[in-house]
C-alpha cells in the first residue's frame, strides 16, 4: 500500500518506480500500457495556427515520443528539463557552441579521450580558452577557474578509464563563486547512483547510448538542467539549428531500456564489486581500479557521493606490460571485445590501442564494461584468461 503524507496526500512515487513505469500513465494515454511511438516528423495546426499538441511542431525541434522521454530523464535526475540528441558527442557540442569567443573552458584531464580532444581542436579554432586540470584536487581545479572569463568547468565522474572520482560539490562552489556554469558527465554514474543537480551542477550529461538504453542498440545522449534559462534555450536552439536529434524509433527504444535502468545498473554494480574484490591483491593483476575497493584514493567520496553502488565499469592492470594484457583479452570467451559500456553483456577493452599513439592511458590496463551476466562466470572467465600470464611485472 503506498504512504501518504501527513496531509493525507499520496507520497510521490521514488525513481525506480518511475523509471519501471516509463514516466508514462496508461490512462492518460487512453489505456496504452506502454508508451507508444508518434514517428510523425510534422504536426497539424488549428485555423488561428496553434498547435493541437503543443508537444510536437517539427521533429526536428520536438515530438512526443522525445518529450516522453526527456521528461523521464528530468525526473529522475531531478532537473527543470532535459534534450536528447543524437549522441552524447552531439549533446557536448552543443552545449560548447552556446559559449562565445573569448569564454574559457576548464576541463579535468583525465575524461572520455574523444571529448577531451574534440575540446582542444574546437576551442583553438573558435576562440575559447581551455585548461586541462587534475580535478580529484579540488583546489587545482578552483585555481584554474578565472572569474569572469571561465563560463564551463567540465567534469566526470567516476572518470573514464581511471575511475577517479571528482568532488562535484567542490567543483559547483568553484565555478559559481567565478560566475561559471559546472557540467557533470554522470554516463557511468547513472542517476541511479548520483543526482548531480541536488550536489550543485548546473548541467548534466549522458552518453544515453550507455546505461540510459542499456541495450547496445541505440546511439544518444541526453542534457538535464537544473533550470531553463538564457543559455540553456541555446542549447536547444544548437540542437534544433544542427538537427542533432534522435528519431522517434530510436527515442522510444531508450524509453523502453529506461523501464530497466535501476535493476540494469544495481546487478551490473553487484557484478563489478565481486570482479573486483576477487582481482584485488590477485597475483597477477598490478591494480584493480574501482571506487567500490577501500583502496581506492577516491572510495571515501564516493561513499558520500553515490548511493545505491559504485557503479559497473572497473580497469585492472595487467602484470607483464601490454602485451600481457592483450593476451589476456584475447583469450576472453563471456566478456567480448568491443567498444562502449553500459549494455546487458560485458564488454573489455585496450584502451590504449583504441584511443592510439599519445593516449595517457597505461598500456596495461583493460577496462571492463561488467554486464548483468553471472559473475561467477565473469570471473571464471577472467581467471582463465590469465591462465597463461607469466606472474610478476
């Protein structure tokens, strides 16, 4: 029986079961369990030329099926409003181009590689100040920030491929005391596991095509603000003007993988812990890095900081260089080889071979997508692949 308020008022529904539901109420919806797709891309007018749906104008500003969609994602991350776009680098764009020339950017250095070099390629070309920082030091990271003139401080947290973890609340107080706008890339996070906004973030972004679909099967990312303002109606204009939008199948398929979202990301949490506490200390792995592991430089702010988990995505350093390590991948049989994360099935992957010649990451270290599988058939697997892994570095 569900609780109500001492005002006899029923409780609000908490996000997993908002999440479960789609967001969507069946009878609103004239008796449609679940939320149906509307793949129309143009939508009628009445004779003084308003919107019979004030939800769809053309689809490539707005449709049904994405505004269903975006505000799941609002809900659950607590947000005034939320976009998709057709992928997570397209959501990033958009939000740099809102910038002018002259605005400075500061970013943290250890961040998804294709973002972060996009970032140093765009502002040399448009104008924009950028600095790359060590962000799990807070103080780093305030001193980088130049009042009046940074406009975005960049995180993301846990990072990839390192897992650190970034203070966000830190990062919130720095870049409003300067005027700046934070953005918090919580892809790994999920807001099953962290709310940005309620820490202080003004912005949050989502390779959707990762945990939010959780299917391997649709490309997207997602923007939620913590309110609507100037800026953020420019975003939404970049969006509109560079037709970075999902289509209406697509937008539907993340609603559907959304349904899963907390028992996806709980198990894949489950499985990521066992993986790593069973590699801790193993003989042949050099580290494990997880912020679930006490060991971890970022465990105890992420105790703090996320709820619910450590989230799914860990790396382990082989013993014996890259070429250890690469032996072991390929003698991988459940986790396949692939890029991405966030999907049912485990995926592992050389980073370092993928991000290519000047990549920081270290050419021992694998990073692993733990999916919603057995783990002691994840970690079965694991152990004989290091079989053959020749002990000591």
């Amino acid at each position: 029986m569900a609780e109500n308020r001492p005002d006899g008022a029923p409780a609000p529904l908490r996000p997993a079961t908002v999440a479960a539901h789609g967001g969507h109420d069946p009878e609103a919806a004239g008796g449609d369990v679940v939320p149906p797709i509307r793949p129309a891309t143009t939508f009628a007018r009445d004779a003084d030329y308003a919107l019979l749906n004030p939800e769809g104008s053309y689809s490539r500003d707005a449709n049904p099926t994405y505004r269903a969609c975006e505000s799941l994602l609002a809900r659950l991350e607590g947000g005034a409003g939320a976009y998709l776009f057709s992928s997570g680098m397209a959501a990033a764009m958009a939000v740099v181009q809102a910038l002018q020339p002259g605005d400075h950017i500061v970013a943290q250095s250890v961040m998804y590689w294709a973002l972060r070099d996009w970032l140093r390629e765009f502002c040399a070309t448009w104008g924009l100040g950028f600095d790359l920082v060590d962000a799990t030091d807070s103080e780093s990271l305030a001193a980088a920030i130049v009042p009046g003139r940074t406009r975005l401080v960049w995180i993301e947290t846990p990072s990839n491929p390192t897992w650190d973890v970034i203070d966000i609340a830190a990062a919130a107080r720095a870049a409003h005391a300067a005027g700046a706008r934070l953005v918090v890339d919580s892809t790994v996070a999920t807001p099953v596991l962290t709310r940005p906004i309620e820490l202080g973030a003004d912005i949050v972004l989502h390779s959707a095509t990762k945990y939010l679909n959780g299917h391997s099967d649709v490309v997207a990312g997602a923007l939620i603000a913590a309110r609507e303002d100037e800026f953020w109606h420019r975003v939404r204009a970049n969006r509109a003007h560079g037709g970075a939008v999902l289509g209406p199948f697509e937008a539907w398929l993340m609603l559907r993988g959304m349904r899963t979202l907390y028992i996806r990301v709980a198990r894949a949490c489950a499985n990521a812990m066992a993986i790593a506490r069973h590699f801790d200390a193993h003989p042949k792995v050099a580290e494990v890095l997880y912020p679930g592991l006490e060991t971890h430089p970022g465990h105890d702010l992420a105790a703090r900081q996320m709820s619910g988990g450590f989230g799914g995505m860990l790396s382990l350093r082989v013993r014996g260089g890259a070429q250890a390590a690469l032996a072991m991948a390929g003698r991988l049989r459940v986790f396949v080889r692939a890029t991405s994360l966030g999907g049912v099935e485990s995926l592992i992957e050389h980073r370092a071979s993928i991000e290519g010649p000047g990549s920081p990451v270290p050419p021992d270290l694998l990073r692993l997508s733990v999916g919603i599988e057995d783990p002691a058939d994840l970690i079965a697997d694991l152990e004989q692949a290091l079989a053959d892994v020749p002990p000591g570095s």
